[in-house]
C-alpha cells in the first residue's frame, strides 16, 4: 500500500537503486579487477529521506563507519558489500550490525 504522498513509492525506487549499485560495484570488480569497487550501506540515517519514519536512527556521523573503512583502510576483497558497522555482508540477504561478518559462503 502506498501511502497519500508517494513516500512509500519513493522509499522503493531507493531500495531498487540501492541493489542496483551494490550489483554494479560486483560486475565492476569482476570486469576490472586492478580497480577496487564496493558498495556499502550507512544503516538507517536521521536524514531528510527518513523524516517522518520512526525508528532508532544513526545521526550523520555514525552512519559513516561503512564509508570511512571502503576508503581508508585496506579492503582484502573487491566487488564486497559493507554493512553499517563496516564489515562485509551479503548483498542478498540481511546481517544485522554486532553479528559475525559474512565469508563468502
């Protein structure tokens, strides 16, 4: 259901993106593996896209740990989805921030 204001229709096109990336990020890292490529993910953000959702929301600072690790430190694997607590995750399944970070299998 959709709500008055296009709100959840807006919210779904994100999600489509979101996967999008985190999927060109893979190819690019497979087409060209001399060039690092990753997507990552902040967590859920108290930022204008969020206004009028409830939640437990990260501030803007805390929601740059996935981006700060991608481009300072060094990345054993290319092509790798970050979550928000920095570590690698599935892209198609869900892991929750605190638990064990994905292998690959």
């Amino acid at each position: 259901m959709t709500k008055e204001d296009g709100s959840d229709d807006l919210m779904a096109a994100y999600g489509i993106s979101k996967s999008a990336c985190g999927i060109y990020a893979a190819m690019s890292a497979k087409k060209y593996p001399s060039l690092k490529s990753s997507s990552i993910t902040p967590g859920y953000v108290d930022t204008a896209i969020t206004a009028g959702y409830s939640g437990d929301k990260k501030t803007p600072e805390e929601g740059t740990v996935s981006i700060r690790k991608c481009l300072f430190e060094d990345l054993k694997g290319n092509g790798w989805f970050y979550g928000s607590d920095g570590l690698r995750s599935p892209l198609c399944a869900s892991r929750d921030p605190g638990t064990p970070e994905y292998d690959g299998n």
